[in-house]
C-alpha cells in the first residue's frame, strides 16, 4: 500500500493529496513538494535525449530512508506521486507501474466526468 | 603455462576466473597469446539468474594448466581458487587416433572432474589448415567431432566446439559472479529471510553491529574486511560495505564518479532498512554514525578524483549526500566513540578524514555542532563551508547573553580563521557587518553635506563594536551611489542621507535595531521581559492546580524579523555578503574596532558633480530590492526576462538599466552585466542576461515602498461595487414566522481586514426592521475567509412580511406552505435501528399556510368544489449513500390545501451502516400535470425542458443535481423524447417548505449478522 497519493496539476499545485497516516499529513505534502523538483528535472531529460516519449513512469524520484517516492507524468503534464514505506519490499517496480496505472484509469474517469472543472481539487469520497 | 604476472595491473580484474587446459599441451600454448589478447576484447553475453536481463561483459581468464589438485576439495567454497571451467583442447583429426588415446584421455579427465563435482567443462577441437588438407579425403571432417558429441555430450551439443580459424574466434566463458550480481543476490536472500525463508548462514549477519566505521573507499580492496568475509565475522554492514567499496572502485576505474554517489545513496538507505528487516540490534545513534561517515568518505572520495568544476557541474549528485549526512543528528555521544574502532592507516595522516572530523565531533558537543554546520553549509555550498560558521561565530561573539570567555573564545576565532584562510583561490569571505557592530551615527563635515568639486566631504560613521575585544580591520568600506540627475544645482556634491536625512544638522541617527530576542548590546537593552505569575486554582476546593511564570510580552522578544529574503537587510543574511562592485566605494583601511562606540572617518570622492546617496545605509530603511534569479538546472538564454507585476504597495522607481551579477552556485561572480529594464503600469520587465545553469543573478531594484495610509478604503469599494474580487453570498432563511437573512462575506484578497459595524438596512421605507445577530462590533476577516453575518427580519405577527423587499438584492418573500417533518422508527419489536434491517420513514406533510393569491394561479392546484387539491411529488434521496429505500422513493401526494391539512406516508428503509446516521433527505415539489401548459415555458422539446428542470433543482438544492435528474427521467417512464410534453415538476420557491427533520439523525447499531451488510440493493 502507499501511504501518500498525490495529483498534482501542470503547473505544479496540488490537485488530490491523500495520504493514510494523517497525523503526519504536512510531512508528506513535503515530500511531495520536494520531489517535483526531479519529476521537472526528470521531464526536461526526456525532452533532451527524445527517449521514449510514451513512458510516462519516471521511476523512483526521491528515496530517504524511510520512504521512496516515484513518479508519473501524463501526457498532459499532469503528475502523480506515490509515496510507498521503503520497508515494504513486496512493492516493485511492476507493482508501483501498476498502482500508477490504475491512478491514472481513474484520474481519466474523474476528467470524463462532466462536473469535474478541469484544474479543480479533485474530490474522492 | 605462466601466469598474466607481467601484464600491468588493471583494477577491474584482480582476480581472473580460473580456467583449466588438459589435452594437447602444445596446441593451446601456440593459441594462448592470441586467446588470452582476444578474449577480454571480445563483449559476451552475460545470463544472469533471478530473471535480470542478460548483459555484455567483457572478461579475462586465467588459463592454467590442468592438475587434479585444482579441483576443489569437499566443502571448500572459495571462490579465488576455484576453477571455474575445465576445457579439453585437442587438434585430432584422425578418427582411428581418437580411438587409440584421445578418448581415453578425455574419458580420465571427465571422470575426474565428476568425481569432484566439476560441471562447467567444454571441450575444443582446432582444424588447423594443415591437418585438413592432408586427411580431408578420407573422412569427412565432422565425424570426430560427432563422436566426441556421442561420447561425451549427450543432449549436450554446445560443450564441444569446434575451432577452425583459432586466431578469430576465442571460446565463450560460463557464467561468473561480479560484486554487483553478489548484492543483487544477498539483498534477494535478505528479503527472503526477512518474509521467513529459512537460510541459516545469514544469521551470522543479524549478530548486533559492533562497528560503524563507515565505508571504506581508498583503497581498491578493503582487505580487513575481506578477510572478515572470509572468516565468516563480517557484519551486514561489513559485507554491504566490502562489496560497495569493490564497485566504487570498478565506477570510479570506469570514470563514472556520479553512479557512485547515486549507489552509494541507495546502499546507505537500503543498509539502513535490511537491518531493520533483520531485526539486528544497533546502539542507537550508531546507524546514524555510519551513515554520516559513509557519506562524508564517498564525497570526499569524489572531491579526491575530479576537479572543482566538475563538482561543481554534477552538485546535483552530490546533493543527495550531504542532505542525508546533514540529516543526522549526532547528539548521542557516549557509547559511540568505541564502535569506530580504530582509523584506517591509509588515512591516518590525512587532516580531514570524515574519521578524525567524526570522532572530534564526538568528543565535545561544541565541536558536534559546528560538524553539523559544516555539513549543513556543504549542502548549500559545497565550497564556503566555513563562511557559515564564521558568521555564526560573529553572532555568538556579539552576543552580549554569552559569558565573556565565550565571546573572547569565538571572536579569536573568526581572527585566526582569517589569518589562516589560504587567498590563493581569491576565495574572500566578507561577512555583514551588523552582527560585529552597529551603525550609530552618520555626521557630515561640512554639515550641509553639499561641497565644491574638488573639495573634500568627509563623512564620520559612529560605530558600535559588539565585540568583546579590540579587532584589527583591514578594510572598512561604504559604498556610496552616485547619481547625475539632480547633480546640476550649481554643481556641488550633495550627499543626502536617505530618508532620515537631517541636512541642516548633518547628522543622521540611527535607532537600535531590534534584532532576534534581547538586545544584544547591554546598554541599550531591548524590550524588558514583563513577567505575572500565574497561578491556577482548582474551581471547587482552592487548591493550587499549577503555579507557573508566564511572559507577556512574548510576541516582542520573540519577533524575528520579516523573513522576506528578498529585501536586503544586512543583519538578515546568513550568506556571505557580496560587496556590491556597482557602486563606488568609500574605504578606510587599518581601522582598530574597541568594543563599544568608534569614530570612523571617510573622505568621499568628489571628482564629478552629482548627487551621492549612501547606499548601504539607504538599504536599511528597505529601498532597495535585490532579485536574485536562480537558474536551476535552466540556463538563461537570449531574449528571456523576467515580468514583475507591480504591486500597489511598492511602486519601482523608473531607470532602464541596472548592472547585475551573475554568480555560480557557490557565490563566486562569473560575470557583470547590465540589464534593460521596460516598464509598464502594470508590469516591469526585465531582459536578463545569458546565464549557465546553477547560477544565479543577482540584480538591484530601486523601489518605493508606500505604506497605504488607508489600506481598506479600495477593498471595501471593491466590496460594494460587487467586484468579482468579493463574492457576496446572501442567503435567506426561514423557519414559519421567523425570517433571517445570511450574508457572507468572502475576503478574497491577500490582505486581512477588519470589518466593523456591520449593519443592513433597507431604504424602501417597508417599515421591516433587521435585528444583528452578529455578536462582535469588530470582525476580523482573514485573506481567503469567509464571515457569515445573520439578521433576523423582525415583523408583527399579525401582518405578513411584503411580498417583494427590493433592495439591493432582492429577495422574494412567501408565506411557509407546507412542513416535512420524518421520523425514522425501527422495525416492531426492535428497540433500535440496526444496519442490514430494515426501518419505517414515516413522513408527515402538513400544510401550514391559507390559500394565497398567487397560489392560485398555479397550474399545480385542481379545484374540487370550493376546495383546492395539491398534487405534490415528493422523493426520498439519500446522497450519502446510508440508507436504502426499499419500494419506491417517490410518488404523487394530493392533499387540499386547508391550514392543517396533513398526509402522511410510510415506506421502508434500510440502514447501510452503523453509527448516528442523518436522515435521508426528503424533497418536496410541485407536480405540474402534462396537460397543463406551463407558464413560464412555452412548449419546448424534452430535452430543453429537462434542462429547465434542473437548473431550477440547482438553484434550490445544490447537493441533489445528479438524483434527481435521474428520477426526473424515470418519472416520464422512458427517455424524454420529442413529443407530447411531459408531466412536470417545479420545485417549491425558497422558504416555502420547511423541512422540520433537516439535519437529523438517527442512531443505528451494527446489524448482528454481518453478512447483510454485503446484500446488495439498488
């Protein structure tokens, strides 16, 4: 499980954070703040070097000990972050993609959804 | 067969993989110098276990030749002596030659490699041209090698090979180990451990870690820790830290310094975690020990192979290092000076090795901190590490709080510093003035400040010396900025003193400066600490609860000052101070400071006619903006600028240049340029220069700052002019007689304001009065708040309210006709709801109000005689999801519209979950039958009047969009198609309804078979 979700707009303010201890929430939106640093430093690269432009998982962006944070972007620029417990080694790299896929299915459900203004915090009951 | 000894060392092979020749003898010595050259030249795949891909590697052998004592003995698994693979080299060609001896010679040697469970073995048969030429015609050339294939590989073809052409080809190597497949590995078994997976011979490594000396990256192999391994007595941390050292090694021989900072990241963190896995008992603060001396070596191991620049390129990969060294805290000291064991001796002579800074830290708490500054400073800039002790030695050595030996102490060692730092790099460190002495008094000579060209001006500082002894200044400088234009009156000098200026005196003061906590300087002592006890007595009996001493005055020794960094307050920068080259300077050399106040006098230029305003002293008072533009990982290119928005608050002053710095990450100027500036009312726009990454530039704005002298005035014109700035949400509430008007207002400014006397009224002369209910006179209303304001409509009894009030919001005033009022009953029998059984909504409907004039007109009445019949809909909605509504959860109610009149109606609902859940809501409208023609609306297709529908349901009810226009479609039965018009519904207009139950809640207990809970109702 991740212990912190984020969505973050193109022009890098939050859009969805949730994270599941939440007695520490400020630590995490932190985290997250931090490591949008290296999603830009990650995306201008791959502007660089023209890789493969339809990946959009960034890998592993931030680890501290306690915590890895990686990354996604859309192709819209949209960035997600998952922040996972470094102690828990069941999660690879399969299973991060997979956990961003499945964010991304439903962040594309809330884009359909016609009451949803693009740009607003998403709501999730 | 000689081994490679004469080949020079090369760091990446130091142990070959061992290879074993039998056979012909002979043959493979005349191959072996060519082999031996192709071999590592030659890339070869290599297949790796546990499902990594496969790489290319390049590898060296080392051939010898066979004999039975290289096998490996029973139980032994050292992997320097083990021969890795066996090969068979034989030139036969001769099939009755094969039978003769070769088969039997190959037949021993197989057996005896099975008898010491040797596998990876591999036989080569070279066709020399010569051999062939001469038996080519007798048997065709690939029946030796079938009969090898037969005799020996069975199903096995690929272990005989055959080498026609011997100086191309080379034969492929079986697979090795390399230190990375090694950790790959352990970290595999350490995580199978961790989840259970019984491998005993890891136990060894959960023994508690007694040692935390950090990595150990000089020299290429850590033999100590080798031989640890071998022994069987390494720790994790050892066996992590011997093979990091072994790939460190390999990275920096391959030139890649910076994969071995991001490997040396991941090692430190995933060390830190396999021992928690491991459950591996660890003194506190000894992880912390290693991680920081792990990361102080691997930096410095970096800084020891490349050069600055290259550092200073790749900081981005350094970063991460000392971020985490900075990290940790070292304040544990006692137990962990034994557990660093002894230093290396390849670094014992080293005056900076992480060891001796660690261990020095370690012994003296002073000594810790000041590590962790430096550490701290490292991160920011790799290269000033001290600038930031040195300054926080200036404010410790100025502060009057501290015992005089402690000052004297810091102050020595900011001199001594000063005297030992090497200036061969021009590396200067300038520190701010203010936290060594204070500026007093400015005085000028003449004392209207205005001189002759030519003639002297001579401007006399009073400086207080905030040291505890006399400093010997090499340099003492004012820069002072001079301007033409208003240099034309009679072509004197004037030096005005900025906004204190006294030109008549020619004396300007200065006040103390309130700086972080007391006053630093004794005699002018800050804010006093106004102290009361407090004392806290139990309500009851008077017993003392808590005595204590509590500060009023918190909020003025405490304050700090604004941390906007942008404006340039001297005393508020930690960084070296950059003297600004722009400006002209004043400069006094070989000043003596004494403690206390000093007289210091300069002599300002006056070469040229002008006006010259002391600029650092004008920085003070905040006239100047210093933008700094930090590039990032950005490099500036031709034709970018920078847009200022200019803010009411602070006008810039107009000029179109202003000379700018461009600096490297670690502060050092790179280059002078000068920016054009084009401004604008709204925006000021600045051309900045070409910059490289990871630089900065550093530029100056002149600007006023005006002090609004009625900050409030525009916003509250903002706010009755309905600028969309300030939303106003009115809202009207009603409760039968009682009517009350909500207004909100929405601050959405950056500024926090105060509203006070609040008051509505209304100027249609209605005769209504509008009673506050708002408690404060004052209200505070903060940046993005809303403040709710209530009046209640006060009106006699008797007289209905006017139908319409116009004001400047109106608002349409009608009678309660109807109250919904629902009471949610368990099931007979049962004392309490539970969830997964099923309850009674009953709801009672009754009418409250006499037939109204305007009632009348609606279509939504039938008239039965002299009694009017309402035909109403009402709807159950849930949006929370609690409840289920079993049956329908809406339908048609006709009641006559007589005060008193009630319906009541009853339907089943089943709760969802446990808990005080609030009632569904219940909906109440008008129900327009098809026939009638709508008022408002004339025949519109369905689609369109679906839309009409739901906009009013928006108006009315903002959470219930999406229901009830799902019910607005089941009502007509199917999708409303172009076609007759459908009955309608029209909800009831504001106040009209009262629904008594809104808000309620009732309590439900969990159900007591949990199963229920997943019956699925729709």
């Amino acid at each position: 499980m991740a212990v912190c979700i984020a969505v973050i707009a193109k022009e890098n303010y939050p859009l969805y954070i949730r994270s599941v201890p939440t007695e520490n929430e400020l630590k995490f939106h932190y985290t997250v703040h931090t490591s949008l640093d290296v999603v830009e430093e990650k995306i201008s690269a791959v502007g660089k070097a023209l890789v493969d432009q339809r990946e959009l998982y960034l890998g592993l962006l931030y680890p501290t000990e306690d915590y890895k944070v990686y990354g996604y972007v859309t192709n819209s620029k949209v960035k997600f972050v998952i922040v996972v417990d470094s102690s828990n080694t069941s999660l690879r790299d399969n299973e991060i993609r997979s956990m961003f896929r499945k964010l991304h299915n439903s962040f594309t459900d809330v884009m359909c959804n016609p009451f949803y203004n693009p740009g607003d915090p998403i709501q999730s009951k | 067969m000689e081994p490679l000894q004469e080949k020079p060392i090369i760091y990446t092979m130091e142990n070959k993989p061992i290879v074993t020749c039998a056979g012909d003898q002979a043959l493979f010595t005349s191959l072996y110098g060519s082999l031996a050259q192709q071999l590592p030249r030659e890339p070869m795949e290599w297949r790796r276990s546990y499902g990594r891909a496969s790489k290319m590697i390049h590898l060296e052998a080392n051939f010898v030749q066979f004999k039975e004592d290289l096998l490996p003995k029973e139980g032994n698994q050292s992997l320097l002596t083990f021969p890795f693979l066996h090969i068979y080299w034989t030139d036969c060609c001769d099939s009755e030659l094969y039978k003769a001896s070769v088969k039997d010679d190959m037949l021993r040697w197989q057996s005896l490699l099975r008898g010491h469970g040797s596998l990876d073995w591999l036989i080569v048969l070279v066709e020399s041209d010569g051999k062939k030429k001469n038996k080519t015609n007798i048997l065709p050339r690939t029946s030796i090698m079938d009969k090898i294939r037969n005799d020996f590989c069975n199903k096995q073809s690929d272990r005989c090979v055959v080498l026609s052409d011997p100086l191309k080809d080379s034969p492929r190597a079986q697979e090795s180990w390399n230190y990375d497949e090694l950790d790959a590995l352990f970290t595999q078994y350490v995580l199978n451990f961790g989840a259970g997976d019984g491998a005993n011979w890891l136990g060894s490594f959960c023994a508690p870690v007694c040692s935390w000396n950090g990595l150990g990256l000089r020299s290429p192999i850590d033999m100590e820790k080798r031989e640890q391994i071998q022994r069987g007595q390494a720790s994790l941390l050892d066996l992590r830290s011997y093979l990091f050292s072994r790939q460190c090694t390999l990275l920096l021989f391959l030139q890649r310094p910076w994969e071995v900072t991001q490997r040396a990241l991941e090692l430190l963190h995933n060390c830190v975690q396999e021992l928690r896995l491991l459950e591996v008992s660890v003194l506190q603060g000894a992880l912390d020990c290693w991680v920081f001396l792990s990361c102080l070596e691997v930096l410095q191991r970096i800084e020891g192979c490349c050069d600055r620049a290259q550092l200073e390129a790749n900081c981005t990969h350094t970063v991460g290092l000392w971020a985490y060294a900075s990290e940790k805290d070292l304040n544990r000291t006692v137990d962990l000076l034994a557990g660093l064991g002894t230093e290396r001796p390849e670094t014992a002579f080293s005056p900076l090795s992480p060891y001796k800074k660690l261990k020095e830290a370690l012994s003296s708490v002073a000594q810790c901190q000041r590590l962790l500054h430096q550490t701290k400073d490292g991160l920011l800039v790799s290269l000033t590490i001290h600038t930031s002790y040195l300054q926080t030695s200036a404010l410790l050595a100025g502060d009057a709080n501290l015992p005089e030996d402690k000052r004297r102490h810091f102050c020595q060692e900011i001199l001594t510093y000063t005297n030992h730092v090497p200036d061969s790099q021009g590396h200067k460190v300038v520190l701010s003035m203010s936290a060594f002495a204070q500026l007093r008094e400015l005085h000028f000579r003449p004392a209207v400040a205005t001189v002759h060209v030519g003639a002297a001006l001579q401007v006399e500082l009073q400086l207080c010396s905030l040291m505890p002894i006399p400093v010997q200044l090499e340099q003492l400088s004012v820069s002072v900025h001079f301007s033409l234009e208003r240099g034309g009156v009679g072509g004197g000098i004037n030096a005005g003193g900025g906004a204190k200026a006294q030109h008549h005196t020619g004396t300007v003061q200065f006040p103390m400066e309130t700086t972080y906590g007391p006053s630093p300087d004794p005699r002018l002592p800050g804010p006093a600490l106004q102290l009361q006890a407090v004392l806290d007595r139990s309500a009851s009996d008077h017993t003392l609860n808590t005595a204590g001493v509590a500060c009023k005055n918190v909020h003025l020794l405490l304050r700090r000052r604004g941390s906007s960094a942008s404006l340039d307050t001297p005393s508020n920068s930690i960084s070296a101070v950059t003297v600004d080259d722009g400006a002209q300077i004043l400069k006094t050399s070989g000043v003596k400071l004494l403690p206390g106040n000093n007289s210091i006098v300069f002599t300002a230029p006056s070469g040229e006619p002008g006006t010259y305003t002391l600029r650092q002293l004008c920085a003070s008072v905040g006239r100047k903006v210093k933008l700094a533009v930090v590039t990032g990982h950005y490099s500036v290119k031709k034709g970018d600028a920078l847009q200022l928005s200019n803010t009411d608050a602070m006008v810039l002053l107009h000029s179109s240049s202003c000379p700018a710095q461009i600096l490297s990450s670690t502060g050092e100027l790179v280059g002078d340029s000068v920016l054009s500036i084009q401004s604008s009312e709204k925006v000021t726009s600045i051309a900045l220069p070409l910059a490289p990454p990871y630089h900065s530039i550093e530029f100056r704005l002149e600007v006023l700052s005006h002090i609004p002298a009625l900050p409030l005035r525009p916003q509250i014109q903002r706010l009755t002019n309905g600028e969309p700035h300030h939303a106003q949400l009115f809202c009207y509430l009603t409760f039968v007689h009682r009517k009350y008007i909500q207004v909100c207002v929405q601050n959405v400014s950056e500024m926090n304001f105060h509203l006070a006397e609040l008051s509505l009224t209304e100027r249609e002369g209605t005769m209504l009065e509008l009673q506050s209910l708002n408690g404060k006179t004052r209200q505070l209303v903060s940046s993005q708040q809303c403040l709710f304001c209530v009046w209640e409509l006060k009106q006699s009894p008797s007289r209905f309210p006017p139908p319409c009030l116009h004001c400047l919001f109106s608002f349409s005033f009608s009678p309660t006709l109807y109250s919904v009022k629902a009471e949610i009953l368990p099931s007979p029998g049962a004392k309490h709801c539970h969830t997964g059984s099923l309850c009674w909504l009953e709801v009672c409907i009754t009418r409250l109000a006499e037939l109204s004039e305007a009632e009348r007109e609606d279509t939504g009445l039938t008239e039965n005689g002299d009694d009017y019949i309402a035909k109403m809909l009402y709807e159950v909605v849930d949006d929370s999801s609690n409840w289920a509504v079993c049956g329908r959860s809406s339908g048609l109610v006709s009641m006559p519209v007589a005060v008193g009149a009630t319906h009541r109606l009853q339907m089943e609902v089943m709760p969802l979950f446990a808990g005080n859940l609030p009632f569904p809501t219940i909906k109440l409208f008008k129900y327009l039958p098809h026939f009638s023609t709508p008022t408002i609306q004339p025949e519109t297709d369905g689609c369109l009047e679906r839309d009409s529908v739901s906009l009013l349901e928006e108006q009315m009810e903002d959470s219930a969009s999406i229901h009830s226009r799902g019910s607005v479609l089941s009502l007509g039965g199917s999708e409303p198609v172009r076609g007759p018009p459908l009955p309608r519904r029209e909800p009831f207009s504001t106040g009209q309804v009262f629904y008594c139950s809104r808000g309620r809640q009732v309590l439900v207990l969990p159900g007591k078979d949990d199963h229920l809970l997943e019956v699925n109702v729709t």
